[in-house]
C-alpha cells in the first residue's frame, strides 16, 4: 500500500495530471474504456446482482458516459483561475482563486451501483488534476475483477489504479499519507473513515445512507405519484441509497395509493416477480436474511414473497407499521416499503425532523405552498417534488447528504470542486506601497478606521 501511494504521490509532484490537456484526455480515454468494457461491465453485474441490461447500462455506463461529457465540456472554465474584486485596502494588487488538486485521493466505493458509485467521483478526482486509488466492494467481486482489468489496461498505476480488497484492506490504505478520502458506504462504516482520516488530518466527502421518506399528500396525482415510488423504490430491488426508505401517506389517499401501487409492480415486474429473470437479487446471504426479517414488521399488502436459493425478494408493501417496528429503525436497503398514515403535514414535519437528516426527501403533491412548507421545513440531501430519485441524473444539481447522510457533495461542478483546493492568492504590486499598515505609521489607525468603518 505504501509504495502504491508513494508512486502516485512522486508521479502526481512531477506535474504530470495538471495541464487542461492531460485532463481532457483521461476523461476522453474513460469514456472509450467504458464503450470497449460495455459489455463486460454489464455480464459482471448480471453475475454478482442479476442486474438486467437495461439497468446496468441507464444506471450505470449512461451515467457516467454523461458526467463525462458534462466535464468535457465544462473543464476549461471551472479550471481557470477566478480572479475576484480588491478592495480597497489591497489598492494596487490583483486577487485571484487558483484551483489547486490535492494531489493523491482514495475512493472507497459500495457495491450496490458498483461502477457508477467506483468511476463518477474519479471522473471529478482526475478532471481536477488528481491521481486515484479506486478501493471497490468486495461483495461484488465480479465487477472488482472488471474495474481492476479495464482500470490497468487504460490508465498507468502512478496516475489511477484498483486495490481489491475488504475492510483489512481498506484500513491499511487509511493509514497511508493520503491527500482526500471520497467514502461512498454506510453510516458506521462512514465513522469509522472519519476517525481514520482524522490521525492525518486528511480531508474527507463521505456519502453515507439512511432512512429517505417519501410523502403523498391528498392532492397528488395518485397514478402517477404510484408509478414513481414504485419505480424509485424498488429498482435495483431497493438497493438504492437514495430509494424511498418508508412512504408517508394521507389516510383519504392510502387505499388508492397501494391499489394503483400494486398494478405497476405488476406491470414493471410481471405477477411473479420472483420469477422475473430481470429481477435484482439481494446481494448476499447476510443482506438477505437482513431485509427478509423486516418482513415480520407490520401487515403485508403486497409482495411479501422470498426465493431464497435465488436470493431475491419480491416488491412488498407494508401496512400498519409503527415507528417501533424493527424495519423503521435502521435503513432497509431491500424491497421492502412500510407505509405510515398522517393527517398533516405538520406531523410528518415533526417525526422526520426528530430523527437524522435524510439523504433524499421526495413529496408528492400539487399545492405550491405544501412543496415549500416541506422543502423548507425539514432539512436533507435533496430530492424531488413529484418524482423519485431523478435529481440525481441532472450533472447541474450537487448530490450528496447533510448531518448523519454524509458530509459534501458531488457530481458535475460540485465534483471538480469537492477534488479542488481553492487557493486564495494575492498579487501585490511592487510600483508603490501603501504605508499605513506598517508600524509606526502616523495616520495607519485613522486610515484603516476610514476604510474599513
Ligand atoms: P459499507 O459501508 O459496508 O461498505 C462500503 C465500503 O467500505 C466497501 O468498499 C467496504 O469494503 C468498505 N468497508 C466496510 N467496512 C469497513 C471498515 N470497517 N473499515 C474500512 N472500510 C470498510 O456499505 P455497503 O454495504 O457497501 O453499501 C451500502 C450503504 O452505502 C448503504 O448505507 C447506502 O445507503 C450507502 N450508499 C450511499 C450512497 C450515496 O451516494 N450516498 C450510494 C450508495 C450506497
């Protein structure tokens, strides 16, 4: 570990990743690593999570084929130095924020998009002048195997390389002198690369998980608020940080909701979904027996069956859970969606801002005012109004969570600058100085008080 990390940061001091035109050409050189290893990428998902085609290519290859392009086009003006106004005690000089890499970053990535959440903080890390240690899951190792082969095949080991591996592993690249830690995982895991990065000192962007609601209120457009949830919640068969965790409804919709809930699980899954060959699995034994057990909490009015060879468990919906129930402790990250009833929004403000900050928040409803009310009101990564897990496609909007759902964010500018020292610089001149700063100066008291009041 230590002469991998000593390699990259000798290779990163000699200048090499910091031209516009060195930049710009990785980008280009990833982007053809992903059109020529499609097709492995996509048989190595299908093995370790039964992920369909269609999946593996929109959620993972298409997203990251865009966040590439976006920094392509982007690239030249976020590096350029920013020069800013002087006031006027800096009379005479120029003021400049110089984007400045960091030098050498380590990106520990989970398994379930296990190439997108591995290659979209890299695209930012080397779009700002960085070299890269990827540290991808273990539980998906087919996918490790791939990201290390295509990794070694397009890029040098001093500029980007892949270190298998699990906790052991990891641990031991946390002790090495790393200059920023990216962590996509779960919250415990999350505190333990805080504590690790602390002894050095060394920056970190944690993107963590927990509980996201989701809220239905009596003026949403039920169909398609349905439609939605159905598709946020269960697709990669709820293991999705940002998925609905649990749905708040309003008791004069809930009927409605669940019964136009059910036909499009059935329309996207088919009657039997465990037997849907496109149908994700859990991701292992541990994980399985985890999220099965929820299935004890509350009554189950949809879904509720397991394959257990095949690891996979079908869209449920639960009903009359409670915030005692084992499935509304801790988050689920399964296709399981307990279902709470309110009467006003003031309650569901209440019971979400008494528990930790969510990493996405979705509310359905027509009502301009109800939108801001709980936009305003609760405070969580981000999210969408009317919709599910979309806000996280759009390069212009920043990702990432706040409180216990992570620290940072990134993608599109958010990502170049979360791998960006601003540095501040002033340029003074030398054509005369300005004396009243100095000891001794008769009038320096009386001229800074006239400046700055
Ligand atoms: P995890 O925290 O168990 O593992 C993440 C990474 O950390 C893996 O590479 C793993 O090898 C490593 N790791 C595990 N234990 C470690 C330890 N003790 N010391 C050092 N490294 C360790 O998370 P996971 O199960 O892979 O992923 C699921 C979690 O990730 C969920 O909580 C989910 O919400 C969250 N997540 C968040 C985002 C996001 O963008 N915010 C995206 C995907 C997943």
């Amino acid at each position: 570990m230590h002469s991998i990390v000593q390699q990259q940061k000798e290779w990163f001091n000699e200048g090499h990743t910091k031209s516009y035109a060195f930049r710009k050409e990785q980008l280009q050189r990833m982007k053809k690593m992903l059109n020529t290893f499609e097709k492995p990428i996509i048989n190595a998902l299908k093995f370790d999570l039964n992920k369909s085609e269609f999946e593996s290519y929109a959620a993972e290859i298409a997203f990251l084929k865009t966040e590439i392009d976006h920094h392509l086009k982007h690239l030249k003006q976020w590096m350029a130095p920013k020069k800013v106004k002087t006031p006027l005690t800096h009379t005479g000089s120029k003021n400049y924020v110089y984007k400045e890499p960091y030098g050498t970053v380590l990106i520990i990535a989970p398994w379930n998009y296990p190439v997108q959440l591995a290659l979209a903080p890299v695209i930012g890390a080397i779009a700002a002048g960085n070299t890269v240690i990827i540290k991808p899951s273990e539980l998906t190792p087919t996918v490790s195997w791939v990201l290390k082969k295509m990794i070694d095949q397009y890029f040098s080991p001093q500029f980007i390389t892949v270190v298998e591996g699990d906790k052991e592993v990891t641990q031991e690249l946390l002790d090495q002198p790393l200059d920023y830690i990216f962590f996509t995982g779960s919250v415990p895991v999350g505190k333990i690369i805080m504590e690790k990065a602390s002894k050095q000192l060394i920056p970190v962007t944690l993107e963590l998980g927990g509980k996201s609601p989701v809220i239905v209120h009596k003026d949403a457009n039920i169909d398609l608020a349905a439609k939605r949830i159905v598709w946020g919640k269960f697709t990669n068969a709820g293991q999705t940080c940002i998925a609905p965790d649990y749905m708040f409804v309003h008791h004069e919709v809930k009927a409605s909701l669940i019964k136009e809930m059910k036909k499009y699980i059935h329309q996207f899954y088919g009657e039997k979904p465990l037997e849907n060959e496109e149908y994700v699995k859990i991701v292992n034994q541990q994980h399985f027996d985890r999220v099965s057990s929820y299935l004890d909490s509350g009554t189950v009015v949809a879904g509720g069956g397991l394959d257990e060879k095949k690891q996979r468990i079908e869209p449920t919906i639960l009903d009359q859970v409670t915030w005692e129930d084992p499935v509304m402790k801790d988050e689920i990250f399964g296709p399981i969606l307990p279902v709470l009833t309110y009467e006003n929004l003031y309650e569901v403000i209440d019971q979400v801002n008494q528990r930790p900050k969510p990493l996405a928040l979705y509310y359905f409803g027509d009502n301009g005012e109800d939108q801001k009310l709980i936009t305003e009101s609760i405070s969580y990564g981000g999210g969408c109004i009317n919709d599910t897990l979309y806000h996280i496609i759009n390069p212009h909007l920043p990702f990432g969570g706040v409180g216990e759902s992570g620290i940072g964010s990134y993608h599109g500018e958010s990502s170049f600058y979360t791998f960006t020292h601003e540095k501040g610089i002033t340029k003074q001149t030398t054509r005369f100085d300005q004396n009243f700063r100095y000891p001794g100066s008769a009038l320096g008291l009386a001229i800074i008080k006239k400046i700055i009041g």
